[in-house]
C-alpha cells in the first residue's frame, strides 16, 4: 500500500521504516528542511536500536523517500499518518495541538481518492472530530475517513515493538477504514490482537495507558520509600509481586522518577483534560506531582553524600530519560543534575549515547567526559542515574583507582552490589536499607 507520514520522528521515522520493511511504498513528511537533508542522504537523526539496517536497507531499494512537501506524498497514498509532536503547552500543560492542526489544513488541500487519515500523536480527545471537520472545511469534495492509530512504541525499542505488537487499536466507526487497516495490518493478523473500537475511545485507550504506566512507576517508587525504612528489600518485594500475573512483572522498577518526552506530558495532558469535563483524576494529579517532587529528593539524596555539599565532585553516570535511547528530553538524569547545580558546580557528566542531545539542554557548568573513568576522577560520589547496560559491567579496580572516595548511589538498582562491595565502595540503592 502506499503510506505518507507526517512527521519524521521518535514515532513517524520508526513506523515509516517498518511499514517499508512490511513491503509497503511509505513517503516521509517534515517540515525541517534539515531533517530531511539528513535523511536523504542516507543519515538518521534518531538514535533507535535497529533502526539504521531497516533504514540503509529500504532507502536503497527505494520503498522509503523523505520529502518536505505534502504535495509529493499525499495525493498518492491509501493511508495519510500524522505522526506529529502534541508537546505540552508551557503554561496550561495541555497538550498543544497546533502542529496536528496545520497538519491537517496542509494535507487537505492534497487529497485524492479514497484516503484514511490516521492520527498516530498522542492526541486528546475529540481531537479525530477537529481533524475531520478541518479537512471536511478545507477540502469539502475530498472522500476520506479520520481513524485514531495510537503508537505504543517504547523509545529504544521501536523496532522491535513495531515489529511485536501487544495489541493495534483503530478508532473508527467506519467499515471502509477498517478494511483498509485490516489489510495494511494483515502481516500482524496472527501475532497480536486488534481492537477495533470508538475514535474516542482509542484516543483515550492511549492517554490511559500511559497514565497507568506512570502510576505503577509512582507506585513502586513509594514502595521502595517504604522498604528503605522498614527493612524490606524492594528488589524481592518487587519480584514477589509480579509474580501475581493481574500485577504483572514489567514496570516495577524504582527508579529516580519516570521522565521522557511521553509519561510527563500524557499524564498532565490527561489530568487537564479530565478537568475540562469535570472529573478530578486524583491518583494522576499525586502521581505527577510525586514524580516531580522525587527528583529533588534524589538529587539531595546524592549530594548527602559529600564531604562538602558545594565543592565535592560528583560523578553522573547516565543522562538519558531511560536506557537505550540518545533522548534527554525530561530526563530525570537531567533534572537532578539542574537541581545539583543550584548548589554544587563540581559535577561531571557520562552517557555513551546522549550527551550530545544533553549537550543542547544542559548547562555548560558542568564538566563533560568521554567514557565513565573519566566521569569519575576526583569524585566523591558516583551517581548511576540511567539504566545502561554499560554501567552494569564496570571495572571496579580501575574505577576505584579514578575516585577520591569510592562512593555509589545506584539510582537505577544495576550495579553489582556484591563486587562493589568486594571492591571497597559504599554502595547505596533505592529501596533497601544501607548496609555501610
Ligand atoms: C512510553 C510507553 O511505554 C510506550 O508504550 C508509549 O508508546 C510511549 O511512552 C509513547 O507514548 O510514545 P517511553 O516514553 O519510550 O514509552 O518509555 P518507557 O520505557 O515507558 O519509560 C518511561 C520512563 O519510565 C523512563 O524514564 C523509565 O526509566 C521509567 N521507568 C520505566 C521506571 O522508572 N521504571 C520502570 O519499571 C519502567
């Protein structure tokens, strides 16, 4: 089939690549002229695990062109994704739809045939009547469906997510539409579910999911509070309760707080949206402003360990949101550091993928080192504040010879606790009372 997406990012580029990958004809859409400079010859501007093999390879045999305009890609196509950014608005917290809307008067005008128009953003909802009703307006001849498509790609594992699908959710009430997803899908019919269900239904299936998500994050986080002044050990109260298969296993690690450019945005977008309609969404409302609060305790927390609060060097070992991924947007690596800093200009700073992005966001008051020894010279005190699988085979014999102190605070729960240990380093993690 023939795909146009608008929006070459975290989820347009991935979804455009594995529906190429499927055999379909797909045109990518952005409006930054420097995105698809990049793209067009041959260079990614993400970072996802997977993605350059998919991507070099369906360049090549041509199933996947980038483009900056609407004209070359949707008046062809059977299937018009808006993969666009619905970020937060910087005051009400809502989530600001003004690209989905000019997305949808430009693609309009572009039409032809029969066409399903998909909004994969995380949108609120109602937001598939607007999209209709400005096509409808701007192009009253044109025949088309609007459907919600909500992407559950996880950043990191986009590929292999697109690829392994939970579940396809389609919004729509119309047949036409579902036949046309029901084949553009057909290669997932036997490994997933689909669930075809109302376009505002599907819009909140998302929002909902991910305020779930971020709740149970919440959740063991105040567990891990719990354990570390009970004396339980979060890592086995984590474990016995996943075995619960209505709890499940995935989500229950603690962490410095959930961040990323999803869970913060969806969960305020949610709770104002809620309010529009009248309905308090308590548990969300404490989540967020739990979330927020937990990142200046554990910056407090790693700088408790100092000889000094203002000159002691610290060690940060990881700046990106999450693990596999060269993304810093609402790190809370990021905003720990930005906390430290009000007090403490000695910090110095590793990500093996994302220190250029963090480059971009992040203060030049920090000192930026090019792999985890060098973070570490002279510090006090090493913060692990990403879950890199690098930082789970460290070296503890040279590390301990860069240090001034052989301090960790493991925010991440990854260390070796036992070889550190072994290795002469306090070693503090989160839900779990401090043996030292
Ligand atoms: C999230 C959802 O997981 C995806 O299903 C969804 O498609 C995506 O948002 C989106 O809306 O586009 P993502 O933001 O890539 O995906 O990241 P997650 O893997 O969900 O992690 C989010 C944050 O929670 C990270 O900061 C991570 O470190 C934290 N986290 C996650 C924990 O602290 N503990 C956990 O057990 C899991």
């Amino acid at each position: 089939m023939k795909i146009a997406i608008i929006g070459t990012g975290y989820v347009g580029l991935p979804t455009g690549v594995g529906l190429a990958e499927l055999g379909n004809e797909v045109v990518c859409v952005d409006k930054s002229e420097d995105k698809i400079n990049a793209l067009n010859s041959g260079k990614l501007t993400i970072y996802e695990d997977g993605l350059a093999e998919l991507f070099a390879k369906n360049v090549q045999n041509g199933r996947i062109k980038f483009t900056t305009q609407m004209k070359d890609a949707v008046p062809q196509a059977d299937v018009v994704m808006i993969a666009v950014g619905t970020p937060p608005h910087p005051f009400t917290k809502e989530a600001d739809m003004q690209y989905i809307h000019a997305a949808a008067y430009e693609l309009a005008e572009y039409l032809s045939g029969y066409t399903v128009v998909a909004t994969k953003s995380t949108v609120p909802v109602g937001t598939g009547d607007d999209v209709e009703a400005i096509i409808a307006k701007t192009n009253p001849t044109a025949d088309f469906d609007v459907i919600s498509l909500p992407e559950f790609l996880r950043e990191g594992f986009a590929i292999h997510d697109f690829f392994n699908p939970d579940r396809i959710v389609i919004g729509t009430n119309s047949d036409k539409a579902r036949n046309v997803m029901k084949k553009l899908y057909q290669p997932f019919e036997n490994k997933t579910k689909f669930l075809f269900v109302k376009r505002r239904s599907s819009e909140t299936i998302k929002y909902a999911s991910n305020a779930f998500l971020a709740m149970k994050i919440h959740y063991i986080n105040e567990m891990a509070n719990f354990c570390e002044k009970s004396g339980a050990d979060i890592r086995e109260v984590a474990q016995g309760m996943g075995l619960d298969s209505r709890i499940g296993n995935k989500f229950l690690n603690p962490g410095p707080g959930y961040g990323g450019s999803c869970f913060p945005k969806d969960t305020n977008a949610m709770a104002q949206m809620a309010k529009k309609y009248g309905v308090h969404l308590n548990l969300i409302e404490t989540t967020i402003a739990k979330n927020d609060q937990r990142k200046a305790e554990m910056a407090e927390r790693i700088l408790s360990h100092l000889s000094d609060r203002k000159n002691g060097r610290v060690a940060v070992l990881g700046l990106a949101f999450k693990g596999g991924t060269d993304d810093c947007r609402e790190s809370p690596a990021m905003d720990i550091v930005r906390d430290m800093l009000k007090v403490n200009r000695n910090i110095c700073v590793y990500d093996p993928k994302a220190l250029e992005n963090a480059r971009k966001l992040l203060i030049e008051n920090v000192d930026y080192a090019s792999n985890p020894y060098e973070a570490c010279k002279d510090a006090e005190v090493i913060a692990v504040l990403t879950e890199w699988e690098d930082f789970k085979n460290l070296d503890f014999v040279k590390l301990k010879r860069e240090v001034l102190n052989p301090c960790i605070v493991d925010l991440r729960n990854i260390i070796n606790q036992k070889q550190a240990e072994e290795n002469g380093f306090e070693y503090y993690c989160i839900g779990q009372i401090a043996q030292n």
